[in-house]
C-alpha cells in the first residue's frame, strides 16, 4: 500500500524521528523512502543579492544535506531503499508539489507543536502540508517515536 513514502526533515531531533517512523513504514511496506529537505530561501529572497545571501543559502543547503545524511545512515542500518532530495523554497508547497509530481502514496513528517499567536503569525509547514495535500498525511506528534 505505501510503496513510496515521503519523509520531509529539517535536521531537527522531531524531524530525526518523523524519520525514523517513515523509515519503519518503508520497512514494514517493503517500500522506498525520500527524504527531503526544502531550504527555506523565501525568508531571504527581499535581502539585497551579495555575498552574505550566498554565504546564507550554502549554508542552509549544506544543514539540508547533512540531515539528510543523518536519514541515509539509519535506513541503510534498517535496510530500506531510500533517496534524498534537497530543495528549495517554501517548505510547505515544496514538499506537497513534490509528493504531487513524484507520484508519493503517503507524506511522513513531524507536527511542529505551535499554537496560538506564534502559529498565527508564522504558519506551519505541517498544517499547510496537512491542509493542502490531496496525498495522505502521517504527522508525528511530538516525542513520539
């Protein structure tokens, strides 16, 4: 049924574990896993084009690819097929333009715990991926494993 699993991860420990629950599913399911990783360049697109930008975007494309490792290494461990992808954009259309294009029967990622004022002003990429997706969405709560 989840042949191809979709895990999105931002190098954080809640995302470390979103991972490691598509990874199960993936395992389970005799399924391929992506991971992907969307540096979020919209936030600098309005700053002057120089050479901190630059230094800003290899910078964020570089966390995206070590998460990414981090990924790679525990599904070789659990034996899963797997690749990566890295991105960039808005996390929240990145990730469900992906799933859309590449075909993905399921999108696993972690329920950032935001609420109020901070959630309202900020948004979140796992409500909008939730909201917006016409691909089933597997969110992980925080702490949970």
């Amino acid at each position: 049924m989840f042949e191809k699993i979709l895990v999105a991860t931002d190098g954080s420990e809640h995302g470390y574990r979103a991972a490691k629950v598509a990874l199960e599913l993936g395992r389970i399911s005799s399924g391929k896993v992506t991971a992907i990783y969307v540096a979020d360049t919209n936030r600098t697109s309005h700053l002057p084009d120089d050479m901190l930008l630059f230094s800003i975007r290899e910078l964020l494309l570089k966390e995206g690819q070590e998460a990414l490792k981090q990924v790679e290494a525990l599904a070789k461990d659990m034996g899963v097929v797997f690749e990566s992808v890295v991105m960039e954009g808005n996390p929240g259309s990145e990730i469900i333009s992906y799933a859309q294009s590449a075909s993905m029967d399921i999108i696993v990622l972690g329920a950032v715990g935001r609420t109020g004022l901070d959630k309202f002003l900020l948004g979140s990429v796992a409500e909008k991926v939730v909201r917006n997706s016409k691909i089933p969405v597997l969110t992980i709560p925080r702490g949970q494993t």
